[in-house]
C-alpha cells in the first residue's frame, strides 16, 4: 500500500493534468485559425486538383476548399505559421491569377 501510496498514485496524477494540459493547447490552436477566400482563375477539374494538390501543403494551412463553379479557394490557416500574401504567391506560383474576395 505504500508504494501505491508513494509512486503509482503520483504518477497517475501527473500523466492527467499533462493530458488535460495538451487538450487545453489543442483548443487554444483552433481558435487561432483565419479565413481568406481567394477569387482563381480555373477552368476545368484539373485546375481545381492542381491547386488542391499543391496548396493544401503549405506550411501552416489547416483546411482548403475548392469551388470551381464560383471559381474560388477558401483557405483556413494559422496566421502564427502563414500570411494571406504568402498563400496568395503560392497560388499564383501554380500559374493563376488570383484576388482576395471581400466579404
């Protein structure tokens, strides 16, 4: 009992307030997120895969949507890891032309 007493009980402790310490961290990024949407000049399903393929590994985006009916990316990102201007230079870097659609 004293061994329980003195390390497993200790250790179990520890192990939940980090774990609920790394869910309140996981938390504090989503609320961090941005949003930009970005009129592109796409014509067809290709356009809409390469970018996709492409964009959605830059370094700090979170979630990309593609409309091609109303030819528009919608890029969810962390701003401590990316900016609107970077994205956008990575999506002309595909050879489109693209503008920030205001909201």
């Amino acid at each position: 009992m004293k061994i329980f007493r003195l390390i497993v009980l200790p250790v179990t402790m520890c192990a939940f307030f980090f774990g609920l310490a790394a869910q309140v961290k996981n938390t504090d990024k989503k609320k961090k997120t941005k949003e930009v949407t970005f009129s592109v000049n796409m014509t067809c399903e290709n356009c809409k895969a390469k970018i996709e393929r492409h964009i959605s590994w830059e370094k700090g985006v979170k979630d990309l949507t593609v409309n091609l009916d109303k030819k528009q990316v919608t890029i969810k990102y962390d701003p401590a890891k990316t900016a609107e201007d970077k994205l956008k230079k990575a999506i002309e870097t595909l050879e489109f032309t693209c503008q920030k659609v205001e909201e």
